[in-house]
C-alpha cells in the first residue's frame, strides 16, 4: 500500500511531514455531513450513501500513486505521469448496482462532485454522459481491488430509501448540493483548518428578531402620523398578523411605495420562527438596488447581513462575508434573482454548493414579476416543488400581481403557481387608498412623439424623471437635456451609485433635478419626484414607474403626475415589444384608473396567452426530465445575450485594470474590479477588441484599452456603434 493506508488527500504546506487524511474517515466525514445538510427534506439516508461512496474510486491504486507521485514531485509531474485517475464513476456505478431507480438519481450526484451534473445522454460529449460513465464496471473493480473495507460498502441494514419526492430533477440538484457542500467542508476542515475554523458565528433569526422590532418602533415613533404612515403601519400589522399562516406560497400586493421590503421582512422573520425555518433568503431583481435594500438591513442587523451579488462594495465585503457566500450558512441572505435562480438550475459543484440551503427557508421575491417570461415555467415550476417537498415558504412580493394561478383551457395551459393567499386582506382597497398620482395618457396610443418635443417638455418641468426603454434611448434623449443626470447599465455600478447618492443629494436639498433612466430605476430604488415621464411599455413597467412619483405623499392631498408617451421607436422587439403591445389594447379602453388591479390581470393573462410556449422558450422542464443537467445550466440564463463583462476605465477602475495587467488576476483583485464591470453583449465587445478598444487581460478578462470608450455621463459605449435597440435594453 503506497501510503500504508488509502488516504483522501495530503497536506505538505505547512512545514513538517506531510499530514495524510484517511479516505475513510474522509468518507465518513462527508457522509454524516451530507445527511445533516439533507434531514431537511427527507433526504438523510441517500445523502449519507452519496457521502459514503462518493470517492469509492479512491481506493484505486492507480489513484493512490497518483497521490504518492504529486507528494513527492508535485501535481503537475504527477499528471504528466499517472494523468487525471477517474475516481467519481465507481460509486455512481455501485449506487446504481445496488439501490435500483433511485441509485441511477443518486448517481447523478455522485459522477458530478468534481466536473458538475453530467447529462444523462450528450451526443456532443458522449465520454462525460451518465449513460457511458455507469458502463465502465473496471472502474469500480479497480477501487474493490484496492480493498474497500465492508462497512462503507454496506454502511447499515436499513431499507433502500424511498424514491425522490416530487419532480426527481430538482432532488437531485438538492442532494448533490449536500454532498459537494459536505465535500467541501470536510476537505477545508483538514486542509485549511484556519478558515475552517473561521465559519458561522451568525446570530440565529431569534436573535435578529428583536433588532428589528427596535428599529421598526423607532421607525414608527419618528415618522408623521400621515394618511401614507398610518397605511404603511397596517399593513405591517397585518403581516405580522400573517406569520403562523402554514409555510407556502404567499403573496404581498401592496402599492409601491407601501413599505413591502420592511412588512415582508417582518413577516419572514416572524414566519420562520413560528415554523422551525432556519434562514431568510431577500431576492431582489436587479444589482442596482440591491445595495440600498442590503445597506437598510445592515442598519438594522449589522454584520449579520450576507450579500451574495457581483457589485459588493469591497469595503462590505467582509472575511466572513465571503465565507458565508459560498455556501449560505447564515440566517439572512441578501441576494439578485440571477444568483438565486441561476444556482438552482446550475451544474458546477461551486454554483450548487449553496442550493441545498434554501430547504427550510422562507424565500422573498421581491419585484417578482419581472422574472424573466422565457423561463417563467422552469421558475414557477421549481417554486411550487421547494414549497410542497423542500419546506420552503416563499413570498411572492410585488406592486402589480403577475397573474400566476393556473390557467387550463382550449387555448391556454398554465401550471402557474397556486397561492395560499395575499399577506394583506383588502388589495384593492389599499391600492385605493394609496393613490398618489394620477396618469396622463396620450390622446392617441398609436401616436409617437418625438424625442425632441420629449426634451422640451422635460425642460419646462422644475423636478422630473423620465423612463425609457433603451440604453441608446436614454442617451438619446440626455444628450437632449445637457444638464440632465444620465442612469443606465452602460455605467458600471461604481458610476451608477455616485449618480444616485447625486439624485438623491439634490432631491433631499430640494434642488432641480431632471432624471433621464432606463428601466434599472423603475425597481426599489428609493426617489421621488412630482413629475414621471414613462415611454410606453408593459403595464406592470408604467406601475413601476409610476412607484418613483409623489412616492411618499409629498405633494398630498395633491397628485403626483406621471406622463406616458409613444417613443419615436417601438420597444425592442420580443418580450417589451409583446408587453407594449398588451398595454396599449388594454389602455385603449381609457379606464378611470389605468393601474386598477383587475387590468393588471387581464394584462398578465393577455401576455401570457400571447407567449404560450415562450413561457419556457428553452424547454427546460422537458430537458430536466430526460435528465439534462449541463445542457440545462448552459440554458438557464436570467439575462440573455450577454457576453463577457468589460471592464471599465472609470474613477478607480483604471488603477485597478493596471495591477490586473501587471500582476493577473487574483481574488481580492477580480472582487474589486466587479464594481467596475458593464455587461455588452458578445459581438459589441468583439468588435471592441478588434478594434483595439478592449484588450484581453490574463485569465482572459476584457478591460478598456481606449480612453474615450467610457464616457463620464453616459458610461461604456461609442454613438458611431450601431447598436441595436434590443441588445441594449437597460
């Protein structure tokens, strides 16, 4: 035996002789883990088997010299000499053999701990597919030759554990988060004792409940006993009233500007509790809010908040922070819909690592319905399967309802998302009694108007905002209005926090401020002005829009003002051309009110007829089904199109872009330059580079190379470009 016993792994980093951690107690370690992770949801005894026999093949002997040569000449000669042993096919193969159909799932998890989720069948790599890897039985031979002892074979005399619950795809993805997340752990825990030792240390939700009672009673002791306070101060009541409802599918229909982001906080903390859930997970849709949600819940919990999302201010970005990050062990997430829904369908072992976390939470959905309508069915599919399988309550917390009960007629089918109900009990009448503005159609929807006569009517107003549907548009119309702050997601987030703390600087100093934004400012962030321009888009974007006027009841018992118009070009076309489209005939009616909740679900269901099959446009559901992990990971994307990010030249940007050319790319480097990222798509920064105004840095990173490729107002971009108005959308 080359070591004298089979081991896991070796340690020769720290100065002495080289520490050798046993493949058994390895095994073990990661089994027990892995069932802890999954007791959660039923899962415990396939989770311990998968931990068990999940490096079964490093019982190989050619696996064991491969160890002893990277011992004593280092990785790289022991890869030129043995080459990479396969040692995750040997168990899948055994799970397989022994525990029937739910060892095939199984094996799933167990094949992937390294190289991610395989497909089950992949013409295209047909030596990584599930099918070809459980024919290689020489591979099990070789790691039952190398003399595994018989109680990791037969660990105990139980039953075979029952079949997945629910949809199998999505309990595998589980349990393969539990085992890599235990893998993980148990490896760090012989390797890097230190950082092991480093986390967790979070307060529990009990803990955290009374700082936000604090804060909430001083919150309501400061604030004027307004018409707006008194009705943000129902309907936090009634969600606290709420919290012993039974864990589900929840709903929070509440006005923007109604207190959603504190009521629905309040609700999870209290609902959590009450129902024995271990964290709260705050999914915000997009990067350029959710500083301002995650900074208000660091004001009320400090340090226990963890940010997960790519534009962390680094100076946040804490030690622990980063620890938590990876695998969410901490009682209060703070997180973007695309690292939320993106992990969930992933394939790599470092994205699914986290996943197995969200069993036994209470997840918010801030602004749900702009999820994405393409994977709208693979969403709402894998909401309702964490809900009724994974003791997930979920809170589907939103303005403008989506329309998401199912829907099965002739016309129609629509698996939806069945709600146990909305958290407040009169919608409709809050709806109504929070009315603060008032919204001026056009006298003829088919009628555009344009941008110069836009521009003119802006200007004559003292303090307004105006919302566009595109990057080009937006800049369009500011190069109209010299003296106009500019917001779109050509400026990098560093760029883009500067102009909102701006905007709001001025706006608390009651100074002019004319605003020209995309899209991005529609969603959470926290402005108001007495005027809102809205070009015309889907109902539920003017709604949004209309959320950034007379927001806190300023001006009552004045209304705001919000100013829809046609642009001198349509929305891009596909989903905000179809959602346009769906206003317009709903608008055409000239209702009383144009934001009454009875047209939004009319809208929605309009909308949603219209997609049909677009609801999921990559057939993800059936592609899940026929056990097609990887194609799925590479199809799921919340934003579609983009290409690698550039990294941009702005404020500090430049230093930092420097010292990746000169040093390559190191983590603490990478985590700084994100808040210096803008997301073009593929061909734009393809042509930049062969241009020569991009350059490829080490690791293959893109960075500005030409000084004028990011302008100081308008951000990365050049106006002789012909960009195409649906690659550039906010």
């Amino acid at each position: 035996m080359v070591f004298g016993l089979p081991i896991a792994h070796f340690d020769k980093d720290h100065g002495g002789p080289p520490r050798l951690h046993s493949l058994i107690d390895h095994l073990q370690g990661v089994a027990r883990l892995a069932a802890a992770f999954a007791e959660v949801f039923k899962g415990r005894d396939a989770a311990y088997r998968a931990g068990l026999w999940h490096d079964l093949g490093k019982y190989a002997l050619a696996f064991q010299e491969m160890l002893a040569q990277a011992r004593d000449q280092g990785p790289d000669a022991a890869l030129e000499g043995q080459g990479r042993v396969n040692h995750s096919s040997a168990g899948a193969i055994w799970a397989a053999q022994t525990l029937g159909s739910l060892g095939k799932f199984l094996a799933f998890a167990i094949a992937g701990h390294h190289a991610g989720l395989p497909d089950y069948i992949n013409a295209e790599t047909p030596r990584a597919e599930l099918r070809a890897r459980l024919l290689q039985a020489e591979l099990l031979a070789a790691a039952q030759a190398g003399g595994i002892p018989p109680q990791i074979m037969a660990p105990f005399g139980s039953p075979v554990p029952a079949g997945p619950p629910g949809d199998p795809a999505l309990w595998v993805r589980m349990t393969f988060s539990c085992l890599v997340d235990a893998d993980y752990l148990d490896t760090e825990a012989f390797m890097q004792p230190g950082k092991s030792a480093e986390r967790g240390g979070y307060p529990s939700l009990e803990e955290l409940q009374p700082l936000l009672s604090q804060y909430l009673a001083k919150k309501t002791a400061q604030a004027r006993p307004t018409p707006m306070n008194q009705e943000r101060g129902e309907v936090l009541r009634q969600c606290l009233e709420a919290s012993g409802r039974p864990p589900g599918i929840h709903t929070l229909n509440v006005p923007t500007g109604g207190g959603k982001t504190l009521s629905s906080l309040a609700f999870a903390l209290s609902h959590a509790q009450a129902h024995g859930l271990e964290r709260v997970i705050y999914v915000i849709p997009y990067n350029s809010i959710i500083e301002q949600t995650a900074g208000e819940f660091r004001d009320i919990f400090g340090p226990a908040v963890v940010e997960h999302h790519s534009n962390l201010d680094p100076e946040r970005d804490t030690y622990s922070n980063q620890l938590a990050s990876e695998n969410w062990d901490a009682p209060l997430i703070v997180t973007t819909a695309v690292q939320f829904f993106e992990s969930l369908f992933a394939a790599r072992p470092g994205r699914c690592r986290k996943v197995h976390r969200i069993a036994g939470s209470v997840v918010v959905l801030d602004e749900a319905q702009l999820l994405p309508p393409e994977l709208l069915q693979p969403i709402l599919n894998v909401l309702a399967q964490l809900a009724e399988h994974y003791r997930v309550s979920v809170v589907v917390c939103t303005a403008t309802q989506p329309a998401w009960e199912p829907i099965n007629t002739m016309d129609m089918r629509f698996s939806g998302l069945p709600s146990s109900g909305d958290l407040v009990r009169d919608p409709q009448g809050l709806h109504q009694r929070l009315a603060r503005v008032r919204i001026q159609l056009p006298e003829d929807l088919n009628a555009s108007t344009p941008w110069e006569e836009v521009a003119q009517s802006l200007s004559r107003e003292s303090s307004a905002l105006c919302i566009v549907n595109t990057r080009a548009q937006a800049r369009l119309l500011a190069e109209l209005l010299p003296g106009a702050l500019h917001l779109s997601a050509a400026m990098c987030a560093e760029h883009r926090s500067q102009v909102i703390a701006a905007i709001k600087q001025r706006l608390n100093d009651s100074q002019p401020t004319l605003i020209v934004s995309t899209q991005l400012i529609e969603c959470g962030v926290d402005i108001s002005l007495p005027v809102v321009y809205r070009a015309l888009a889907g109902l539920d974007s003017i709604a949004q829009a209309a959320g950034r006027c007379n927001r806190h009841g300023e001006l009552l018992p004045a209304l705001g003002r919000v100013v829809v118009f046609v642009p001198p070009q349509p929305p891009p076309a596909g989903h905000l051309r179809q959602a346009a489209e769906c206003a317009r005939r709903v608008l055409a009616s000239r209702p009383a009110d144009p934001l009454a909740l009875e047209l939004f679900i009319r809208y929605f269901r309009e909308l949603y007829w219209l997609k049909g099959e677009g609801l999921d446009k990559h057939r993800i559901v059936d592609k899940l089904r026929d056990g097609k992990f990887r194609t799925v990971a590479a199809q799921f994307k919340m934003i579609a199109g983009d290409g690698p990010p550039v990294l941009a030249a702005f404020g500090q940007g430049g230093k930092l872009i420097a010292e990746l050319r000169k040093n390559g790319p190191s983590r603490d480097l990478l985590r700084r330059l994100q808040r210096y990222a803008v997301t073009v798509p593929a061909w734009a920064s393809q042509a930049w580079l062969a241009q020569g105004l991009v350059e490829e840095l080490p690791g293959g990173h893109l960075a500005q190379y030409a000084p004028g490729l990011y302008d100081p107002r308008f951000g990365l971009g050049k106006t002789d470009l012909p960009w195409p108005p649906d690659e550039m959308v906010i």
